[in-house]
C-alpha cells in the first residue's frame, strides 16, 4: 500500500515537470515568429555626420584638371636631341601623321626649350600646333610651306621666332603674337593668305624684310608703340590692308614697305621718321592723302609712282633731293611746290603726271635732270619765284608738255638760257 502511494506521487511530479517545461517552449517559439531585427543602438562617443544642407557648396572650387601625358602627342612622333647649352630638349624634326599636334613639355625627364630650324618644314597635313609653356624660341623656317596650318599657339614664354618661320602657311587665319618677342624677324609670315589681322605687341622693335609680304587676305595691323623700323617689302601686296597707323617713335621704313598695298588710302608718317627709302608706296593705287615727315632729306626713287589717286603732296622743307621716277605716273596729282631746300630733281621724276596743272620751283634748284616733267600734259603754269634762280636743266626736262603758257617757258628759259634751256622743251 505504501509502495503504491509512492508511485501516484512520482507520476504527478513528472507531469507538473512536463507541463512547465512545454508552456517555456511555447512561449519561445511564438516570440520567435514575431520578432523583428533589433536597431542598432546609439553610440554615445560617434559623431554625427554632416546634413548634405551644412555643406557649403557655394565656395567649394573644382580643381582645374592637369593635363596628362595622353594628351600630348607621343614622344616617338617627334625628332629631338639635348641641347647642353640651353639646358633642355630641342625638336628637330616631326616623323607623326597627327593633324593636331600638341608637343610635350617634357621628353627624356628634360624640358623642351627650343623649335629647331625647319623641324616642321613642309608638314603638308598638319592643322594645328599647340606649344607647351617650356618653348622659348621658334626657329628658322620653323613651320615652312605647312600648307594646311590653320592655327598656332604660341605662349608667353616664347622670345624669339626665327625667320620664314610660319611662311608659306598659307591656310594660316589669325596668330597671336606674344608681348615677349622682341623682333618679328625676315620673311616670318610671308604668304601667309589667309591673315586677317594682325596685332603687333608693344615689345617688338622692328618687322623685317618681307615679314608680312604676300599676306593678301590682312585687312587690320596694329603696330606697337616701340617699333622703330619698318623692313623692306615688309607688307607688300597686302592688297586688302585699307590703313595703318605708324607710331609716333617710327625711324626708318625701308625699301618698297608698301609696295601694291592697292587697297590703302591714307596714311601719316611722324616727324620722327628720317629715313623713307625708294619704292615705298610704289602701286598703291587708290592712295589719296600721304602726310610726310619733317624729319626727311630725300624723297626716294619711285617713292610714289603709280599712285593714280594722289592729288595733292606737300614735300618738307628740308628735302633736298626728289628720286628718280618718284611720282611717275601719279596722274590724279594737280599740284606741286618744290621748296627752297630741294638742290636736285631727277630723270623722270614727274613723268607722265598727265592732271598737273601748275609747278613751283624753289630758290635752291641747281639741276633738274631729263624727263623730269615729260609727259605732262596739262602743265600750264611754272612758277619761279626767285628771279635770279639759274638752273642747270637736262634735254626733254619738259617734253611733251604741250599746255605750257607762253609765261611759263619764259620763265624756264630765263633760268637756264643755253642750248640745254632751250632742248629741254623738245616738244
């Protein structure tokens, strides 16, 4: 009996077990299922990052990008040596087929300082030449016969450009010339057709011989107040160029500067000016005003033959000498006071100045040489004011000017009475 009870009591124990421990397993699974990922919590030491509204974005600057080696032009495109003098690499020569080239500012770890003579002579394909900032001088025929260059960069570090360095180019259509050369030196655009306008900075001195020869299309140049001299056939056949201003500290313009400028019609040389060599204007047809300076001793041969459209000239007080042909053919010319300074007019000097009408000669003549007048058609009127003047003139010195009053070549005949007063009409 005893033995019995102990077994109901161990049953009901194990039974209360199981129970509780099955009401612990349910409640465990059904908070299983519902339970969703906990938040992380807060760390009280992290910082809070900044709201995209506190970053100022108005005062935040993109850096420029810096160009990388892909975009220049390989180094194997170009010919070059190290120049131990100047320090750095010269290019001697391009062996690439870019039409765009842009040289790098450093091959072999060294700068490149120089453009070599003719290092792109006749690189008949290329259309544009960008320089780095390292390039300090441009050398002789640099870019000769590029026939298809359209554009040149050319940086402020650039002093010097070698002569026929962009000639020949002729596709060539505007070029900015740094305030850092000095000289535009010989031939350096020649035949450049396409050259519009030109503006020459305050640093150059002087424009070579033929610098701008050929430049058919230029129709504007300005030219900085620091160059002194003008070189011989420097613009001619601009025949587009309409006008010019000469600064005021100009000294000398050479041979046939302006020779076929047939579009100019004006133009003011300062008193500074004391040399005006032969053939300046020759050709420049539709010239109607030119005001010459004080500072000259000659008016040069040719100086102004074939200028159709002069009427009117006032030659210094200082000249002494009229070259030979200097107003040949300026027909629109009426006019012409040869002043007391003038000692010598020669052959032809007139010829053929068909509208002149009346002719002043000066009290310091002393030889007027032949066909210095011939031609003139409508001369009527020679003028001498001084009745004592006696000059020396040359056969035909006024042939074939029918016109001539009877006033008139008495007047000549008085100043020179002999055999040569006489031959000088020849008519």
């Amino acid at each position: 009996m005893k033995r019995h009870n102990l077994f109901i009591l161990a049953g009901v124990l194990l039974l209360s077990v199981f129970l509780s421990a099955c009401g612990d397993g349910r409640n465990g699974l059904g908070d299983a299922q519902n339970r969703t990922p906990s938040s992380p919590q807060p760390n009280p030491n992290a910082q809070e990052p900044p709201r995209t509204s506190d970053v100022d974005t108005q005062n935040t600057e993109t850096p420029e990008p810096t160009p990388s080696a892909s975009q220049y032009n390989d180094e194997s495109e170009f010919r070059y040596e190290y120049n131990a003098d100047l320090g750095g690499i010269v290019i001697t020569g391009y062996i690439g087929t870019s039409t765009e080239v842009r040289i790098p500012d450093i091959i072999d770890g060294e700068p490149v300082l120089a453009i070599g003579d003719e290092a792109f002579r006749e690189c008949r394909e290329i259309k544009s030449v960008e320089l780095p900032d390292s390039i300090a001088s441009i050398g002789k025929n640099a870019f000769l016969f590029c026939v298809k260059l359209e554009s040149v960069s050319i940086p402020e570090s650039v002093v010097s450009i070698g002569s026929g360095a962009f000639s020949g180019c002729k596709e060539l259509a505007g070029i900015t010339i740094p305030d850092s050369v000095t000289d535009i030196a010989d031939h350096t655009f020649f035949n450049c057709e396409k050259l519009t306008s030109v503006i020459i900075p305050n640093s150059v001195t002087s424009i070579g011989t033929a610098a701008f020869s050929g430049c058919t299309g230029l129709e504007s140049i300005t030219i900085g107040s620091n160059v002194t001299s003008i070189g011989a056939s420097a613009f001619m056949d601009c025949g587009r160029l309409s006008s010019i201003a000469i600064p005021s500290g100009m000294i000398s313009i050479g041979d046939g500067a302006f020779i076929d400028c047939t579009g100019l019609t004006s133009i003011v040389l300062p008193d500074s000016i004391t040399s005006l060599g032969s053939e300046v204007f020759r050709g420049c047809t539709g010239l109607t005003s030119v005001t010459l300076p004080n500072g000259i001793t000659e008016i040069g041969e040719r100086l102004f033959e074939g200028c159709a459209e002069l009427t009117g000239i006032t030659i210094p007080n200082g000249v002494t000498s009229i070259g030979g042909s200097a107003f040949h053919n300026c027909t629109g010319l009426i006019s012409i006071t040869i002043p007391d300074s003038v000692e010598y007019i020669a052959m032809h000097a007139f010829l053929n100045c068909t509208g002149l009408t009346s002719v002043v000669l000066g009290s310091g003549l002393e030889r007027i040489r032949y066909g210095a007048f011939q031609g003139c058609t409508s001369l009527t009127d020679v003028i001498v004011l001084d009745a004592g003047l006696r000059v020396f003139l040359d056969e035909n010195v006024f042939r074939n000017c029918p016109s001539l009053s009877d006033e008139s070549i008495a007047r000549i005949r008085q100043i020179h009475p002999d055999y040569y007063g006489t031959a000088a009409f020849n008519n």
